[in-house]
C-alpha cells in the first residue's frame, strides 16, 4: 500500500493520457447548478487542481469564465495549450491548500477528480477564504463501474498490478459532511458513459498514477485480451456514475 505523498508529480509524465482518455464530466452539472444556486455567466469560477483542464472545458464550452489552478507544470502546460483559445480562461499556479486567489473573489469552486489528494481540513479553510459569503464548492468525481463482465475484467486488471492509495475522502460522504460540518452537503449523481478505441483503451489503463509506467509484458497482454474480448466495432464502453456533492460556505 502506497501512502499518500508528493501528489503534486505523480501525474507529470500521464499529462497527454490523462488529457486525451479520462473522460468528461456530463453537461447537466451545468444546468444542475443553475437550478440549485443559480449560477450564471457572470459568477466567478475556480478549478482547484485543475488538471488537464477537463473540468473547466465544460464551463468555458458554455462561455462561462474559469480560473484555473493547478500545481503540477505538464498538468497545466497541457490545460493551457487546450484552453487559451477560450476568452474565460485563467491559469495560474497553486493548491488546494493555498491557491492564491484573493479574498472573497469565487462564487463557485468546482473540484473534480482531485479532492482525495488535497489536505482537507487546510483546504477547506483555504476554499472558505477565496469564496463569496453566498459561494459554493463542487466537489465531482467519476466513479467508473464493474457491474458488466467487461467492466469487471477491467477493474479486476487495475487491482491487479496497481499500487494501491488510501483516500479516506474520496467519495465518502461521511468523510465529507465531516469535512464541511456544520454545513449541509447535497448530493447528486448523473450517469457518464466513454467509448475509447484499442490506443484509448491503454491511455486510460496508464493514466492512472498507481499503474507502473513500465508494465510488465504480461499485464500488456491482459489489457489487450481484455480490449479484444469485449470490443464492439473496434471500440469498448466505460461506464460511470458522476458523483457531485455541493456545499455552501455558510449553512445557507
């Protein structure tokens, strides 16, 4: 088991993996948020650990303005190589735990895929700081599923050869209402779905951090039985459930 440290590099040499085969985050999270805080194009946006840029595509693909935070460089250079293009679009470095940002200046911070490897109770200060008095934070995760044989050969695969973290955070909802007592935590889950091709397949496999970079000639074998078992018309289907929690800053 693997303790939880140095997160910052772990995903330096996955950037153009993680860029190209993670999967996106469903466009009614947006029209979830209008409902639910009633976000509009003008609030202000934070991504905290933003990654490759994912998360704030899907904000900027609807015109709203993201800023994005990331300390990892490979990270970020490949968030801005896709992103500058967009008029809403901030990148600067930091952390969860210290983003830069001023004051009071985010109506919104989403943190997508990322929360389990921020230090929580610093964070949460940290997220409580740049935030409006009436502001929101989003935490997302996509929770890939094994309840197909396909599905179950795959993650059977990644428990196999991976190096396994602990994040007593990630997706826990206890953990979270703990985190962010006294203040309300919503939950809201939508369905994802990611069609990837046989080179897709293994970018996925390897953009996880806890897969050896080198693999053994007999994991890559497995993968590749896997793709070539279960494809249809030379392309596999993942399956997700998207999992949201929204909290407000104050018990709103």
């Amino acid at each position: 088991m693997e303790h939880l440290h140095n997160a910052t590099n772990r995903f330096s040499e996955r950037a153009d993996w993680y860029n190209l085969y993670r999967p996106q985050y469903p466009k009614a999270i947006i029209e979830y948020l209008k409902q639910t805080i009633g976000l509009t194009r003008t609030s202000d946006i934070a991504d905290i650990g933003a990654g490759t840029g994912i998360c704030a595509k899907l904000f900027l693909e609807e015109g709203y303005s993201v800023t994005a935070v990331e300390p990892n460089a490979e990270m970020r250079k490949m968030a801005e190589v896709t992103l500058n293009s967009y008029e809403g679009f901030r990148s600067i470095a930091g952390t969860g735990e210290e983003t830069t940002l001023n004051n009071e200046s985010v109506d919104l911070v989403t943190v997508a895929q990322a929360f389990h490897w921020f230090r929580p109770e610093e964070t949460r200060k940290e997220l409580e700081r740049i935030l409006r008095p009436s502001g929101h934070i989003l935490l997302i995760w996509n929770i890939m599923q094994s309840d197909n044989p396909f599905l179950k050969a795959y993650t059977d695969l990644k428990k196999k050869y991976e190096n396994p973290i602990v994040h007593p955070h990630r997706d826990n909802l206890h953990t979270i209402q703990d985190i962010f007592a006294p203040n309300k935590v919503i939950t809201q889950n939508f369905r994802n779905t990611q069609q990837l091709d046989a080179e897709g397949f293994q970018g996925h496999f390897f953009s996880f951090s806890t897969i050896p970079l080198a693999g053994s000639d007999e994991m890559r074998h497995e993968l590749n039985r896997i793709f070539d078992t279960y494809n249809q018309d030379g392309t596999v289907t993942l399956e997700y459930e998207t999992k949201l929690y929204l909290i407000a800053r104050k018990d709103q």
